[in-house]
C-alpha cells in the first residue's frame, strides 16, 4: 500500500489534482492487483517516476484495456513502461492492448501512433464528462479508443501522402480551418499545444475540439481508419471512398 500511495502522489502531480483526490486511489489500484490485473511502476535510482494502471477488457482472453499512464518527462520512461505493459500481456496470450487519449494533444498522438505502432478505432465524445484537473480542466472529455496490435510487427511505419491528399482540418494562425474531406487521404492538423491553449485562449481551444470532433469523429463513424501520424502535427485518415469530385486539395 505504501508504493500504491506513491502512485498517487505522482499522478496528483502529474494531473494537477490534489493530493486527497488522485485520478485513481490506492483502494482501486490495490483491488485491481489482487485480482490480477496490471498494476507496474517504473523507478530511476530507487524513486518512482512512472506508472500504469491496466486491466482485462472484451473480447475475454484477447485484451487488455490500459486505463492510466503517468510518468516523467523524457528520458524514454513512457516508452519503457509500455514495452513492459506488452510484455506482461503476451506472457498472458493476450493479443492487443487498448486505451483511450485526448485526440488534440500531439505529443500522445505522435508517442501512441508513431512509437508504437497503435491505431485509433473509436471517437468518444465527452467520455469522461466534466474534469477539472490541469490538464483537462476548462474542455469536454472528448477521447480516441485506440488500439495496439501485440502482433504486428513493431515500426517504424513510413507513409506516402498521395499528392490528392486533402487537408480536413489546418492549422491556420493558431485557429482550425475546415477543408475538404472528399478525398481518399484526408490530414487532419493539431495544435502546437493544446494544454497551454485551454489557459491562454479557451476561445480557441474549444475551436479546435470541435473541429476534430467533427472530422476526426465523422471520418471514423463513417468506417475511415487512421493510418499514422504526419510530421508530428496530423493524423493520416484513409477513406473507403471519395464522396464529392472537385474539392481544392492541399
């Protein structure tokens, strides 16, 4: 219980919470442990600097489902803790590992597709409901479900833009532009930093939750897939079908 209370404080910090209300408690996590689900923690010199918190999902015996991760800035601890996630998961014959994020921020886009690989299957809007921790504090709680393939074989993946490819959603001033999305490859651009953005201009923060909400969200309703992340700011949409002729393009 005392590392388990460790791992509260540092997701109290890393969420902007206070210390009596961590975005998980000791309780739960001890709970979920005991009944042998995923609880790990990553240590550097003997002091905690991250952990994760997973347990079994749908279908039964194929998935794991990985409802929190925290750690450090840098130093390669995140990427750390999730080979070791999928490690313990193979080990138990699962097959892939699912977790939701935050669409907008694009560090977590580019660590999730990028690094490893996983895919966005599933937007969820207003997911969590109302937050007021400091990271989430001032949005809705609108949530990707993504999907990591334990099978697959690991990256990098390279991606070739068709020269159609079709801007949904740019990055115009700091502001979101609606495009096209007729085309078969639609780019759907994020913001520099959304976190920062929610304190400085809320105005625009919500511009550009609902801008992806729209295309991002609509593209996968309508059976797109994600193929990957480009340049560390767009998501890369792979479209069935074209709907419309005639579009200005990139």
């Amino acid at each position: 219980m005392a590392e388990l209370d460790t791992v509260c404080r540092l997701y109290a910090d890393i969420w902007g919470t206070g210390a009596d209300s961590p975005p998980v408690s000791a309780e739960v996590m001890r709970a979920l442990s005991h009944a042998g689900n995923y609880v790990a923690g990553a240590y550097e010199d003997g002091r905690l600097v991250g952990a994760s918190v997973a347990f079994y999902a749908e279908p039964v015996g194929t998935t794991l489902h990985s409802h929190i991760t925290g750690t450090a800035m840098g130093r390669g601890i995140g990427l750390a803790l999730k080979r070791h996630q999928r490690d313990w998961a193979l080990a138990r014959g699962l097959k892939r590992i699912t977790w939701t994020y935050d669409p907008l921020i694009r560090r977590n886009a580019h660590f999730n597709l990028v690094k490893l690989g996983a895919r966005p299957e599933e937007y969820l809007r207003s997911f969590y409901g109302a937050m007021d921790d400091a990271i989430n504090g001032g949005d809705e709680s609108d949530r990707v479900l993504t999907a990591w393939d334990l099978t697959a074989p690991p990256g990098p993946y390279p991606l070739d833009l068709p020269p159609d490819t079709a801007r949904g959603v740019r990055d115009q001033d700091g502001r979101p532009l609606l495009g096209p999305t007729d085309a078969g490859t639609v780019l759907i651009d994020l913001p520099d930093d959304i976190e920062s953005l929610r304190r400085t201009d809320p105005g625009a923060a919500h511009d550009w939750r609902l801008a992806v909400r729209q295309v991002l969200g609509g593209l996968l309703a309508d059976g797109a897939r994600v193929a990957g992340f480009h340049d560390r700011r767009s998501y890369v949409v792979h479209r069935a079908h074209s709907r419309t002729a005639g579009a200005t393009r990139i």
